[in-house]
C-alpha cells in the first residue's frame, strides 16, 4: 500500500459515499443559505439600517479563515469515533444544538446575541467543511472523484435552497420557532449516515512522513502557478454575483421576485450544472473537463451583457439567471475534482481547505471590488470584465495544467481506475508529500 493511502477509510459502496456526503454538504448549505438570504430580509423588517444588514456577512469569516485551524484536523485524528468522523459527529450535534438554542431565542430583543449565534454556527460549520473535505479525499478512488465533487456541490446548494428559499417561504406560517426546529430537524436526519459510518483507527507507517505544513506549502514556488489558477478561476463569478442582485432592484424586481430568481430558479440550476460538470470530471481528462467547464462559465457571464439592456424584457431574466448558476455549477465541480487531485491524502484536510479557501480569496476580492467597476464601466461593462476574467482563469488553469508530467500521471491513474494517492501523481504541483 502506497504510504499516503489512507488506511483508515472504510470500504463503501459509491452510493453509499455519495448519500454520506450529500447530507453533510447539505448540513453546511441549510444554516449558511437561512443566514445569507432570508436572515438580510428579516433583519430589515425589524428596522435594522442596511449598513448594519452589510456588515453581518462579516459573520462568515470563519469560511475564509478556516485554512488557519485545518491542520488540526489532520494532526488530531485520535478520536475513538474515527479520523474524520470524530469531528464530524460532534460538530454535526453542535449545529444541531445551536438551531435548537436559535428556536427559543426572542431574536427580536436580542440581536448581539442572535449574531454571537450565527458567528458560532458559521465557526462549526466551516470545521466541519474541513473534515467532511478530508473524508472526501479517503472515501473517493480516482474514478469516483468527478460523480463525488458534483454531488458536494449540489448538496451545498440543495442545502442554500431549502435554507434560502423553501424556509424563507415558510417563515410566515412557521414563525421563528418554527423554521429553526425544522432546521434542526433537517439536521439530525443529515446526520444519520454518519451514525452509521465506521473508521478504523489512524495508523501511520514507520516510513511515512507528515504532509508538508502550510508554511511549507505557501512558500514552495512550484505550488504558486497553481495558487494562481485558484484565485483566478472563480473571480470573474464573484465579482458578476455581487452585482446581479443590484441589477435585479434597477430593473424593477421586488424582493420576492429576486428571492424566487436567484434563490430558488438559480440554485436548482446550478445543482444540475454540479451534477453536470462532475458527470464531465469522471469521463473526460481532469484538464479538457477543467477547461470545457470553465468556457462555459464565461459564456454564462458573458449573457450578462445582454441581460444589462434595458430593452431586454424582465420576463426573460430567469433564463439568464437560469444559465449562469447552470455553467457555474459545472466549473465548481470540475474546479474541485482538480483541486482533490491535488491534495496529499496524509494531509488531506489541510492541503484541501488552503486551495479552497484561495478560492474564496480570489472571488472574494473581486466581488469587494465589483461596486466600483459596476459604477465606472456600466452593469454591460463590468460583465464583460467578468467574463474576460472568466477566460483568462481558463488560460491560466490550461498553461499550468498542460506543462507537467504531474498532470499526465495523474490523468493515466485515473482512467485505470485504481485509488491512486494525489500526493505521488501531483509533486510536480508543489503540492506531494
């Protein structure tokens, strides 16, 4: 057995991996969806000044910075539940603790604390992100990857739906009570398959060696052009996604009108593109896959330039909106069935999360800087920034992608199917042990 083959990942049927990890996906997408659609609307019904609704999405830090406690994950694998599942479990049951603690809160006297909430809720969330990650990387053989990663992502955004939309459109008739218990709810019955999920104890070789810390990593030059493959590829969506929304209220849409669009219409949307875009990672190279994804992506935010007319009818909006969240559903999961194949199994959740969390860098710097480019260039201009920013992730992914023998080792494990450790098939990365 190669040395950084996981030794402790229990021997499961696809299916059963796959519906493991759709409901951990989904335990992370049902709070972060409430807390990101239907939490501003609520805020705003009590009064509360959009500055302050502006300066609660500073709440989700802890998606952002969860690459600072990651090692941990991997270095405290102990736990007589298992490596990931004695994470998992317990931070699935504080989530479901807080939900319970939300249902009883008089949120309306008490918003420091309904933050102090979210901020927590959030914190577990994120950790559990990190696990459920590294239990991705030891569940899934090479030719399981694509399938996996685009039911990660459709999980996550089942999860937005439900939380963002299905519940928002329940409040009303659950009160606020009512909409946390059912959460909770939701979340112990996500959580059954973990029950049920056996680990056998972490034992390392006598020749094995730690993963390289992320100090190490960060400073490795031949990890950099990968780096940058990362905070590019997803940038030109970030800064389109900030600004649709604002498009949407110029052009005349209530709230309910943009709640249905973009959380409803556009999530199951971009839940058939996660499908879509890892049915593509399990049959074409990681690479052609990576690439198609990502020129679909940019031709979804290039359409945008169109939606800007104002002679364009509102009526037609939804399939745009429909288009968008479709082929940005396909480069998420193409995106992650790459960055998994390049993270070293013996340090899977640390090396997993710093790409994802580069990710979150990148469009998150972008979406910062959308308002200003949206004010200068137009809503037609600044989509067409976004797209041309969507092209050049996709040059750059297929410069760096198309140099190495790494890539071509990778790409032949795969196609034989075996489970081949990403640490030997990627050092050209930066990113082996």
């Amino acid at each position: 057995m190669p040395a950084s083959t996981p030794q402790h990942a229990p021997a499961l049927s696809t299916s059963r991996k796959l519906l493991l990890l759709t409901g951990l996906y989904f335990s992370q997408g049902l709070p972060y969806g409430f807390f990101t659609q239907a939490l501003p609307a609520w805020l705003r019904q009590q009064g509360v000044s959009l500055e302050h609704i502006g300066l609660t999405s500073l709440l989700a830090v802890p998606w952002a910075a969860k690459v600072l406690w990651s090692p941990l994950v991997d270095r405290w694998s102990g736990s007589p539940l298992g490596p990931r599942r004695g994470w998992i479990l317990p931070l699935q049951l504080a989530a479901v603790a807080l939900m319970a603690a939300l249902a009883l809160v008089e949120a309306r006297s008490h918003l420091g604390l309904l933050m102090a909430m979210v901020l927590m809720t959030n914190l577990f969330s994120a950790t559990q992100d990190v696990a459920t990650d590294a239990l991705a990387v030891d569940l899934l053989h090479a030719r399981e990857r694509g399938l996996g990663n685009g039911v990660q992502v459709a999980g996550y955004r089942a999860g937005m739906i439900v939380g963002g939309g299905a519940l928002l459109m329940a409040f009303g008739a659950l009160g606020w009570a009512g909409t946390f218990a059912a959460m909770a709810a939701l979340l112990v019955i996500a959580t059954l398959p973990v029950l049920a999920l056996r680990e056998a104890p972490r034992r390392v070789q006598p020749l094995e060696k730690p993963g390289p810390s992320l100090a190490i990593l960060m400073g490795d030059r031949r990890a950099w052009p990968w780096f940058g493959v990362l905070l590019l590829f997803k940038a030109g969506e970030g800064a389109e996604t900030a600004m649709l929304r604002p498009l949407l209220v110029d052009r005349g849409l209530d709230l309910a009108a943009i709640g249905w669009l973009m959380g409803t219409l556009g999530f199951a949307a971009g839940l058939l593109g996660a499908l879509l875009g890892g049915w593509l990672a399990d049959r074409l190279t990681h690479r052609t896959a990576l690439a198609g994804c990502g020129l679909a992506q940019s031709l979804g935010l290039a359409s945008w330039v169109l939606a800007a007319q104002p002679q364009v009818p509102v009526a037609s909006l939804g399939a745009f909106v429909a288009l968008e969240h479709l082929t940005s559903g396909m480069a998420t999961a193409a995106l992650f069935t790459a960055m998994m194949d390049r993270t070293d199994r013996q340090s899977a959740a640390s090396h997993y999360t710093l790409q994802a969390s580069l990710v979150v860098v990148g469009s998150g710097l972008a979406a910062a800087l959308s308002g200003w480019s949206a004010r200068h260039l137009g809503y037609a201009g600044h989509f067409g920034l976004c797209a041309l920013l969507g092209l050049a992730g996709v040059a750059t992914a297929l410069r760096v992608l198309g140099s190495g023998v790494a890539h071509r080792a990778g790409e032949a494990a795969a196609e034989g199917g075996g489970d081949k450790p990403a640490a030997t098939a990627e050092t050209d990365l930066g990113l082996g042990g």
